[in-house]
C-alpha cells in the first residue's frame, strides 16, 4: 500500500503535492519524492524516511511548475532508500511515474528492456513501467496510448500516475485492483490513491475502474479502456470531514484495517503462487535446502505468535515436519537443539520486534547453523535483512496498535509456506496441494462474508460490555483462534479474557466458572467438533453464558449457545485454512465490546506497535 498523488493546472503544483502527502502518509511512511514538469523534462526529488525529510529538501525547486505527481512508499520490492523511492523516470528523465501495486512480471519485462538498451538503476518492479512507456513515446503514441500499450503487457495490481516533459499540458493515471480517483475543478486535473489528498480542491470523485486510464488537465477529464474505447466514469460526491476521510469513513482505523483484511490477503497471495510452488521474497535458500530441513521452529510475540502456532499445525499436517514452537523471549533461553538441519521461522509484523529479531540471531550463530526464515510486513527491516530467506506480508501499513489485517496476512503466508515445503518432500499429491492453493485464494471472500455480518456480530458484542471475566475456548486450529480473540478483547477492551484449549478446561480452569462467567467458544463444524460441543455443555452446566462462532447453518450447533457468530463454512479438507476466517469474527466481536467500554481502540494503553526491547 503506497500513497499517490498528482496535480496539473494553473498553481504551483508542489505545495499542493506535499500537503496531499501528508494526507496520504498512512499509506506509507518508509519513503517519499515528487516529480515536477519542467520545460520538456523532469525535475525530481526523492528521500528514505518520513515525509518531513522530503519537505526539508525541496527548497531548490523550480517556481512555478504547475504539473506534478508525488508519491509515499510503503515498500514491496527493494529496501527503502532513495534509488527505489518513487517517482521513477526513464532512461532521459523525461518520463516520470509514481505507482503502487505489484508488477507480477516485472523480471521478464527488466530483462527484456535491459537486452534492448534500457538502464535499470532502482531493484524495483515500478521502474519497468517509466521505460515502457519510454519506448511508446519513442515510436510516436501520444503519452495515454503509451501508457495503455504499457499496461497490456503488464501482470499485477496498480495504480499509477505519470507524467511526460514532452506532454506539459497532461497528466495521465491508470489502476487495476489498487484504488485511484480523480477529479478535477474550473483550474486543476487531480489524481490520488485516496480522498482525503482530494478534498481541499473538490468534493466531487470520479472513481476509477480496473483497467481505466483517465487524462486530466484544467477542467478536464477523460476515461478510456486498455484498448483507448472512452467511458463514463463513475462520479460521486464526499460528504465526510477529513479526519473521517482519513480513515476511510470509518470511526477509526482500527475498524478500517479490519475491514481491508480480505485485500491484505490478496495481495499477499497475488504473484506468490505457480501451480503449487510458493514463490518467496529475497530468498538464499536451495529447494534442496529446505528439503534437507528435519525440523521447524516457529517464534514469535503475541499475535505473531499465535499466527505461528496455526503454522505448526499446517507444516506439520502438509509437510511431515516436527514444529516447535517458542515465544520468542524463551527461546534462546531454554537452549534449544538446533543444527544446520533446523529451519527457524520468526515471524514479526515489524521485523523489529527485539525478542524475536534475537532468537533469530540465536538461531543462525555459528554455534547453530540453522536457517532462519523471516515473515514480516516491513521491506528491508532488520530481521529481513538478516534472514536466509524472507516471506513478506503485503498487508500494508497497519496504524491500529493492535494487530489485525497483518495476523490474518500472517496466518495466510505461512500456510503458503506450509503448502510449499509439503510439494517440495513429496509428502503430498501435487493435485491435492493445487486444491489448498485454490481455497487459500478463496478465504479473501470467506472474509468479505464475516465483514458482511459485522452488525449483528458488533451487537453480540455491545451486549456483552459490562462482563468481568472471559474464557475463550477451541480446539485443533480453532485453538490459535481462541487464544488471538482473547488476546484481541484484553488489548483494547481491558476485559479479563483467558484463551485454553477446550479440553484443558476440566484440568484446573473449570473451577472458575460461575455464573455471570462468559465462553465464548469456537465451535465451526471440523473434525473435532463433537468434542467442543461436549465441552460447552461442560461449561453450561456450571452455569456459564455461552458465545459461540458457528458455522453458517449449522442451527444445531447454534441453539446450544446464548449468542451466535456466524461464518462461512471452511471445507472439510481445508479446515487448516479455517483461522483466517473464523478470527475475523473475534476481531470484530472485542472491537464493538470494546467501544461500547469507551477505549481508545486505535491507542489502548500501555502497549505500542513495535517492541524494540527485551
């Protein structure tokens, strides 16, 4: 997830460009430049970092260039330094583009264009796109036909805006499955990945669909197909104060997160699959390494951990492998036998998180040998940089403090990951393994129908808002689930809430139940499921109100609990896939408790996003 933003009109565009930056920051924060149109060139300044170290450095700007695009990074491909901060520009720097999305077939294009004489100076996938578009100026096609040509050749997700010296009176963006809207007023064409960069100049969008291209110049506006057939775009009109349309129109951004889950899947998953083979990022392991692995040890903290217990029982289910694993606080305490055979998986949203980053180190010190694996959200963190091998998660920059989207991309990675060592020990059909591929890609969906039920599951919650105690109960890999939706109310709603498994409850926590105690339980239909119900029955019997997340028609189930959390089935077969979509549920069931407490659910207390500390 990037911010993009791009102006052409009568007024100084780089004002405008900095202060729709700062609207757009969330987008991305790791890197920031603008490109301005200048004579029949470029100008072009870009920074690492924040966007302040952006603004600190443009005061050698040229006055009164009136067109211009800009651009804030959250990065996919290539560590976040300048040579990779957007905008790119072509070989003669007259071509510029700002882009965000992932160009799937990047290598072959770069290769392509390397072979015919272009330089390559950045390791990103967006470069390919400033020379393509190069080579349709240079056979004669007006900057839009250059830009359609450019993307029928493309593979991926964008959004893009792009600017031409040779072009001064035009500004062209497109987009496919990453959000772009236009407008444009009386003296100015605009462009941006999001409202809020919008709303100081119109109140009135234009929305843009897959695979449109729109032209805007003063006052005007222009929609065409790939194939240049012009359409009517779709206009709509912004009623929302800036604070609202930061957030998207939602109340806070720990609601939004919830509600970008299913893309933060998709984009993990788009271009990381060939059939059954997992394609992974930044990677200096062999298959023949990861054949030769005997043993797997995930580590992670708190969420991260809990998306990484999921993975054990994937890795062990798919690929025959035994799976410890360990917070990432004990591990290097415990002196764990570890060897070259070993593959150690940490796993961090941040890649910074301390505890985490130094089992890791622990695990590939010369004393051990072992290979270490890093699944994070952050390009070029420390833990990626590291690492043997990296797994990112495309989830986007995350502002809630507590996890969501990035637990969920979490879970989705890993059981890539899973899938992949399974292929590559011939522990499974090759068939059978394009199947769990196929429903991984299927679980985006699966959420969109928990997201379709957030009202009534928002309402069990708000019932619940006066209750002390919780217990949070499931067992197989409904047993993550329950430990992650405890997890999730004691963070922000500051409710006691203790995740078991469902079994472990007659060994000592039973004697706590009481009336007034509330279970909420995971009881989706998997082949332990008449084992949780006779655990609820357990529970009842002693007294306790009973939430359970049941499977969409499944009334048996239902009527023996006080209250119900609807969600799509999970087949059978792919029951391992099940925790990606049954802890959206949970998620929305302790924000809606939570807000009806009155908590900061963006900032709960005492925690912070990344812990660099031991």
């Amino acid at each position: 997830m990037c911010g993009i933003v791009g102006v052409i009109g009568n007024d100084p565009a780089l004002p405008l460009l900095v202060e729709a930056l700062a609207r757009l920051e969330y987008r991305g924060y790791d890197s920031a430049g603008v490109a301005l149109q200048v004579d029949d060139g470029i100008w072009r300044r870009r920074r690492p970092g924040k966007l302040a170290e952006l603004a600190a450095a443009v005061d050698d700007a040229p006055v009164g260039a009136t067109a211009g695009i800009g651009h804030t990074r959250w990065a996919t491909h290539g560590p976040p330094v300048e040579r990779n901060a957007h905008p790119h520009v072509d070989c003669g720097g007259r071509v510029a583009i700002a882009h965000n999305g992932i160009i799937e077939n990047y290598v072959e294009l770069s290769d392509e264009l390397v072979a015919s004489g272009h330089q390559m100076v950045s390791e990103t996938d967006t470069e390919v796109l400033a020379h393509l578009v190069e080579d349709g100026l240079a056979a004669g096609m007006p900057l839009a036909g250059a830009v359609r040509a450019s993307l029928r050749r493309v593979r991926g997700s964008f959004a893009l805006a792009v600017l031409s010296g040779a072009d001064p009176g035009l500004l062209v963006a497109a987009r496919r499955s990453s959000p772009l809207i236009a407008g444009r007023t009386e003296h100015a064409g605009l462009v941006a990945s999001d409202i809020p960069a919008l709303l100081p100049h119109t109140r009135e969008i234009y929305v843009l669909r897959d695979d449109q291209v729109v032209e805007v110049g003063p006052g005007t506006l222009r929609v065409t197909d790939l194939d240049g057939v012009e359409v009517a775009p779709v206009r709509r009109h912004v009623d929302w104060d800036l604070e609202a349309a930061e957030k998207g129109g939602y109340p806070d951004f720990m609601l939004k997160e919830i509600h970008e889950q299913p893309t933060a899947v998709r984009e993990t998953l788009r271009g990381r699959t060939a059939g059954t083979r997992l394609i992974l990022d930044e990677v200096h392991l062999t298959d023949d390494d990861l054949r030769a692995v005997d043993k797997v040890f995930i580590v992670g903290c708190g969420t991260s951990y809990y998306s990484g217990l999921v993975a054990k029982y994937a890795i062990e289910h798919w690929a025959r492998l035994p799976v410890e694993i360990d917070v990432a606080s004990e591990f290097r305490y415990r002196d764990p036998v570890l060897d070259a055979r070993s593959l150690v998986v940490g796993v961090s949203q941040s890649g910074e998180t301390l505890d985490t980053m130094e089992a890791c180190r622990f695990a590939r010190s010369p004393a051990n040998k072992a290979k270490v694996l890093t699944v994070c959200n952050v390009v070029d963190s420390s833990m990626a940089r590291e690492a043997d091998a990296v797994l990112y998660t495309r989830a986007g920059p995350e502002v809630g403090v507590a996890a969501t989207k990035t637990h969920v991309a979490q879970v989705v990675a890993m059981e890539l990951l899973a899938l992949h060592l399974g292929v590559l020990r011939g522990e499974r059909y090759p068939g059978e393994m394009a199947r769990m591929v196929e429903e991984l890609h299927r679980v985006p969906e699966r959420i969109e129908s928990v997201l379709a039920r957030s009202e009534e599951i928002c309402a069990v919650g708000t019932r619940y808002a006066d209750t002390r105690d919780f217990f949070f109960l499931g067992r197989g890999v409904g047993y993550p689930v329950a430990l992650e939706g405890a997890l999730k109310l004691k963070e922000i709603s500051y409710a006691r809430a203790e995740g078991y498994p469902a079994g472990e409850m007659k060994h000592g926590p039973i004697a706590l139940i009481e009336p007034g105690t509330v279970v909420v339980a995971v009881a989706t239909r998997g082949r332990l499921h008449s084992k949780v119900m006779a655990n609820i029955s357990e529970m009842r019997a002693r007294g306790a109100t009973v939430i359970a997340v049941v499977t969409e028609g499944d009334t048996a189930t239902a009527a023996r609990a006080d209250d119900v959390l609807w969600v799509p089935a999970t087949p059978p077969d792919a029951e391992l896939l099940a925790p990606a979509v049954d802890v959206v549920a949970l998620q929305l069931f302790a924000y809606a408790l939570a807000k009806a407490r009155g908590r900061d659910v963006d900032k709960p207390r005492n925690l912070a996003k990344t812990v660099t500390v031991e």
